[in-house]
C-alpha cells in the first residue's frame, strides 16, 4: 500500500468521527481539516518543486476513496481541493511560490466561465458569480473563470479567497460539509500573471516533465471525483455490518458487489488516465469516452450499493444522501455520461 493511502486510511475513524457535526453545521471540522493535512492529503497534486507529493491519478483516488470511507463531504471536498491544486501549477513560476508558500493551502476552483474580466492596467479587473464553489468557506485561493473582454476568451484565474465574497446558499440534503457556496468577484483586480488563458490549462502536455500535467485536465479531473463514490459505497458496506439492526446477509453481499464494481470503475479510470500520461500520447475520442464511462458506471454501482442496503441507521442515511448528492451533479450523473460515451462507441464521434 502507498504511504499516502496509508496515512489516508489512518485517519478514516477520526473523519467518520466527526461526520454527523459536519453535516449539522455544513462545514469540515477543524478536526478533521487537520488530519487531512497531516495525512499529506492537502499536497497530493502540489508540485514536487513546491513541496508536494506529485502523486499519479491511481494514488489520488486510492487516498480519496479512503477519504470517503470516512466522511463523503471530506473526500469530495479533498477531491476538489487536488484538481484546483493541479490548475495552480500551470500558472507562472511567481504565481505557483506565492500560493504554496503557504503549507496545505487548500485551493478550490470552478472553471465554469459565469464572470468578466475586463483589462486594466498590469491585470483585469474581475466582477460575477461562480456556484457551487466547494469548500469556499474553508479555502485560501480560488482558480475560477471568467471571459475576458474585448473577445471574450476564457480564462483561468487565481483569487485569494479574501478577495470574494462568500454567499452562503449551500442548503442540501447531500454532502453538507463541503461548502458548495456562490463566491462573488465585485470589481477584483487580478494580476496579470494570475491569468491564464484557459484552453491551454485543459489541454494535455505530452511534454511537461511531471507526468501529471501530461493528461488532459477533464479526464484526470473525472477519474478524481469517481473516487467519493467508491469510497462511500465501501463505508456503506462497513455501516451495515457494523450496525446494531445489520441488514440481511443478502443485502450485504449484494452490497459488497457492487461497491466492488464501483472501486473497479473509479480504479480503472485513474490507471488509464495514468497510462497514458506515461505514454505522452494524444487522447482519442475512445479513450476520453472510456474515462466518463468508468465515472458514471462507478457512481451508479455506489447509489445502487447504498440503495440495496437502506437507510437504518443515522451513518447509512448520510451515507446515502451523499451518493444521491453525487449522481445529481452534472458531470457524474450516469446519464449524462452514458450520454457522452454512447455516440463514440456507435462511430459517431465526429
């Protein structure tokens, strides 16, 4: 076993331990953000340079997916924190030293271009919306989006979280603790050097000598959020066994399957991101394709796990409305996916 996932599967009890207080305040316990960070859970896409673990995708997940055994919004937020973490080291060498100076800063992200930048002297300046920002409220820096004027080219930008204004709106069902607030850009200014042109951040670099940034940016990304779910059809498995009323033995088994399959789905999906980063090679339709697949049929396997076996105790409950949390976000729904994959696997990719 990896030392990270080691360190990861160590703290499973103190993060379930404080499960139930994060879903009641919808936040991380401090507890809780300490461990992670002690765990090495906050480096895991920090560039070696800057003191991080530079981890492969396959360590990533295995360490998330532990994350998740123990809390579902600790594993979702970490999940989010290592893809914002990874578009911070795109940025420039000044960039990437003032925002990992700080140890386990915690960088969140929404590339979803919902704001302006309009250019002002040595930067832009800033102003708009971005939803569904998780763990704003726990975060230090920010890489969202915005379209930069006169043309309207996507950008890619970082913002001390101090310099927005956190809405809290996150009032959910599912995944409380992780803070999926609105963050809120009124007439920011941002450097020049903490923007970057957004097309290249996504693309793949067959080049870079980290074979991290040699994946493109939405294959790495799913692979990554794939492992929440796996995690929490796992913990689902262990709350039933372990509960005062455990469900039939039926049920577990088929529960046990199947969060087998969602573990398989979420790994698969890292090992072939991996793969060909190793390689250096240009990603086909096919194989993009392959990576949603394995997102969409992992989270489908996971509700399914956590569905068979019910919700008996207060620890399934959460559990299940975690995984239901996770199926209705738009990249994860297996509709949405199967949506993505069906065409290419007919010849019709275009």
């Amino acid at each position: 076993m990896h030392e990270l996932v080691r360190r990861a599967a160590g703290i499973v009890p103190v993060l379930r331990a404080h499960a139930a207080w994060g879903d009641r305040n919808r936040r991380l316990h401090d507890d809780a953000l300490e461990a992670m960070a002690d765990a090495g859970v906050l480096r895991l896409r920090v560039p070696a340079e800057h003191g991080g673990h530079e981890a492969d995708l396959t360590t990533v997940v295995a360490v998330i997916s532990e994350l998740a055994r123990g809390d579902g919004s600790a594993a979702w937020t970490a999940a989010v924190w290592a893809i914002s973490t990874w578009v911070v080291g795109q940025f420039p060498d000044d960039v990437r030293r003032e925002v990992f100076a700080k140890p386990d800063v915690r960088v969140t992200g929404i590339l979803s271009p919902t704001a302006t930048a309009e250019p002002v002297g040595g930067g832009v300046r800033v102003n708009g919306r971005w939803a569904f920002t998780t763990g704003a409220p726990q975060s230090h820096w920010a890489t969202n989006a915005a379209l930069l004027g006169p043309d309207r080219t996507p950008v890619a930008l970082a913002i001390p979280l101090v310099d927005l204004d956190v809405v809290d709106d996150w009032h959910t069902t599912g995944l409380r603790a992780s803070g999926g607030v609105t963050t809120v850009a009124t007439d920011v200014f941002v450097p020049a050097e903490q923007v970057l042109r957004l097309a290249p951040v996504l693309r793949a670099h067959p080049d870079a000598s980290a074979p991290m940034f040699r994946a493109p940016f939405l294959p790495a990304a799913c692979a990554t959020v794939s492992a929440p779910a796996a995690g929490l059809a796992r913990a689902a498995v262990e709350a039933a066994t372990q509960s005062s009323t455990p469900s039939s033995p039926a049920r577990i088994r088929e529960a046990t399957v199947l969060a087998d399959e969602a573990e398989f789905h979420s790994r698969r999906a890292a090992t072939a991101v991996d793969r060909k980063a190793a390689e250096g090679g240009r990603w086909t339709p096919e194989e993009r394709a392959l990576v949603r697949r394995d997102l969409g049929e992992a989270c489908l396997r996971a509700r399914d796990a956590v569905d068979v076996l019910g919700a008996d105790s207060p620890a399934l409950h959460r559990i299940q409305r975690d995984v239901h949390a996770l199926n209705l976000h738009a990249i994860l729904h297996p509709n949405a996916n199967v949506d993505r994959y069906g065409p290419v696997f007919l010849g019709r990719s275009g």
